[in-house]
C-alpha cells in the first residue's frame, strides 16, 4: 500500500494546522502510523490521495447512514448550491426538516438548529440553567459532549468531587459547575443530588455512550435518571448527537422508552454537513430567545446546505427495512469479528446498539470509563494497522464506535470478516 502522497500532505499539513489535523483524533497517534488523506469518497468507500481504496467504517464518525455521496443527496445539494449557499434569513426548509424532526422525536415539541454539536449541547445546558434557575450540571464520566469548557473536566474520585478542567485555557471556576460521577453508577447520582439540595440544573447523559467506544446504559438506569431528576426538580438532557436516527429513527428515547426533558442532536440530521440542534417542550423552548430571554443565535444556523442534506437523509430512512437492513449488517460484522478474535485466541468485549458497535480488547465487561481504559489499545493498533493493509478502514481509536451504512453491501461485510480472521490470527 502506498501512502507517499499522504505523507508528503501531512508533513505539509504539520507547519500550517495544530497537529497536522484539525479534530486530534484523526492524527492516528492512539494507532501508530499517520494518518490517509481522502480524495474522494462514494457509497461505503473512502480511496486516499494515493489510490488506495477503503471499506470505510468511520462514516465522518457517524453522520454517514446512508453512505458516503448518496445521489439522492448530492443531487438536492447541487440544486441547493444554485440557489445560494447561506442568507442569514429563514428559508421553508428549516420548517420542513424541523417538522421531520419533531415528528420522529417523541419528546421534542420544538427544536432550534445550530452548527455543531457542541454548540447545541452548550445552549441546552444553558436553557436548563435559566429554567431551573441551578448552576450546577452531572455529566459521565467517557461521556462527551463536546469541547466548551464547563464539560471539559476530569472525573472525581467520588460524589464528592467537583470537576477540574481537563485542558489548560479553562478557568477553573467553569469546570467546578459540572460534577463528573461513573455512567451506569446510579447511586452515585443519588448520592450527588442529597450533597447539593437545589442546586443540580441538569443531568447529561448519552443513553448510549459513544465516545469511550459504544457502552449501552444498563437495565433501569435511564429509568432511575428520570425518576432522581424529576423527583430533585432537575432536568434530564439526552444527547443523541451520534445516536439520534442511528439506534433508530426515532433515537435512544424511543428505544428506551425514556423522554428527556431536552434532546440534543446532530450529525444525521445534517447529513454530512455541519449541523446541530437541541429542542424539549414548547414550554421550554420558548424560553429561547427572541420568544424568551435565554439568548443563543448563529449566522449558519438553519442554512439551507445543511437543512436540504438532512431532509433528504431522513426522508430515504424512512423507507420500509433501512433499520432492518442496518441491524442485520451491523449485527453480521460484530458477530463476525468477535468470532475472527475468538478463533485466535484473542479475548474481546463487544458492544452493540443499532448500526454502532465497538470491539474492546479486553476479556471483562466494559460497562463504563475505567472499564474501557483496561482494553488493550496497542493489541487494538495493531489490529487497525492489520485492516487498513487490506483495504478496510476502521477508526483511529479504540474508543471509538463502529458505523455501519445503508451503503454497506454483505459482500462487503464478508470481505472485512475474512480480512479480520488474517489480521487477528497475525497480530
């Protein structure tokens, strides 16, 4: 495999962008090697700047469900481009694709877009912040929701804890609002909300974590979270940025059977482009400004590329057997790698929830942070290493999730199964 081109960009890459990247993961440092270059990309393949053709399972790290380039897509974008790219007005689609939205999200009665992800957590946990009048925030440990600074913080060593900044530039005084507890630790929730009577805003959680590889919540814990913050006069905020129409088309709420009071969302919706969005109760989200006072706005906010991508994405989901047909593949290549592992001797945790899946190396259960961080991450690059020689491109990180797409053909799956039992049996 020649990766000359690459390496001659990344070189180039390193005196112009921090890292030669401009989102670290994509550095390749927790795998070895650097990172490809992508030149183009169509249906469930990437092919670098070198040639080299790829199964991709990465997808843009989840926005991809229906594969890279979708004609139908690509299509509406074209007409879209023609008309202008941005307005800083409204335009019918941001209507169109928030009607689809609240349709499929059984406890959105009205959603506001933004650009990123982090920004729609950011002004969630801010409009829980003015609705409870409480400063405080819970997140989970692994659980991340972007990078503004009062969730960028380490975990405690217990209830008693307050966050400390996890990154140099942020205050200190940011990071001591949020109080970090273990996912799936209930009674550590518990435990927090008796040490702080009132002053707990919100829980944040991913109902299916997704960034310490997928970790599905355990039986009865979304459960006990919205019965301790409804009991403690807090709000629950899900963010299904990664999960929303991806565990199913109407996310992990509806999987679950748990409605949040506010919902963050992202990535599908977008369809691969830049979008974001959080949304709740009409109660809630007309304290949003300029129907109420809590302020938030954005010049991309809504603009008609991203709208026009999502709307088409979620339209073509919704035709009969795309989640049947996404269970089975992503269900085959799980059952398949574990069973390549196994085969040689390896010991491997897997996970699984829809269309995202993650083979930990590790034999014990990983059910949260400290869990994850037994896996063995050099036995995971050498596996990486092993399936990116052969054409099939996982991601850079064991902590990371599985895509699987609509574009994904069972040859394909096949393929990537038989390259595993080699690389398996090798490293």
């Amino acid at each position: 495999m020649k990766t000359e081109r690459s390496r001659q960009l990344f070189a180039e890459a390193q005196e112009l962008i921090p890292g030669g990247v401009d989102s670290p993961v994509r550095a390749f440092r927790a795998v070895g090697g650097q990172p490809l270059f992508i030149d183009h990309a169509a249906g469930s393949r990437i092919v670098d700047v070198d040639g080299n053709s790829y199964v991709d399972y990465v997808g843009s790290w989840g926005p991809l469900i229906l594969g890279h380039a979708h004609p139908t897509v690509v299509k509406a974008l074209q007409a879209a481009c023609e008309r202008g790219t941005s307005y800083g007005a409204p335009t019918p689609l941001e209507s169109e694709l928030a009607r689809l939205v609240i349709e499929a999200m059984p406890s959105v009665e009205m959603v506001r877009f933004v650009s990123s992800g982090t920004e729609a957590v950011m002004s969630a946990l801010r409009l829980a912040r003015a609705a409870t009048g409480r400063d405080r925030i819970i997140k989970f440990a692994g659980c991340y929701h972007g990078h503004s600074d009062g969730l960028l913080v380490q975990a405690g060593s217990g209830a008693t804890t307050l966050g400390t900044p996890d990154s140099p530039g942020v205050p200190a005084a940011a990071a001591q609002l949020t109080i970090s507890l273990p996912y799936n630790d209930l009674r550590a929730v518990e435990e927090t909300f008796r040490l702080y009577p009132g002053e707990i805003a919100a829980v944040i959680v991913e109902p299916v974590a997704g960034n310490m590889g997928v970790i599905p919540a355990g039986e009865g814990y979304l459960q006990g979270l919205r019965e301790v913050t409804r009991r403690h006069g807090a709000l629950l905020v899900f963010d299904e940025v990664i999960t929303g129409f991806r565990v199913g088309f109407s996310g992990a709420q509806s999987l679950y059977g748990v409605m949040p009071d506010l919902t963050t969302m992202g990535k599908i919706i977008g369809g691969g482009l830049p979008v974001g969005a959080y949304g709740g109760s009409r109660q809630l989200m007309e304290k949003v400004s300029p129907s109420g006072p809590v302020y938030q706005a954005g010049t991309l906010s809504g603009n008609p590329l991203a709208m026009t991508a999502g709307i088409q994405t979620l339209r073509l989901l919704q035709q009969p057997g795309s989640y049947e047909w996404l269970d089975r593949m992503s269900a085959r290549l799980c059952d398949g790698l574990g069973d390549a592992a196994r085969m040689a001797g390896k010991s491997v945790f897997q996970t699984r929830v829809g269309s995202m899946s993650t083979t930990f190396f590790t034999p014990d259960p990983v059910v949260d942070y400290q869990s994850a961080l037994a896996c063995d991450t050099a036995l995971y690059g050498r596996f990486f290493r092993g399936m990116l020689e052969r054409g099939f491109y996982f991601a850079p990180s064991q902590f990371e999730a599985t895509f699987v797409s609509t574009a994904h053909a069972e040859e394909e799956i096949e393929a990537t199964i038989a390259a595993a039992r080699e690389v398996m049996a090798e490293i």
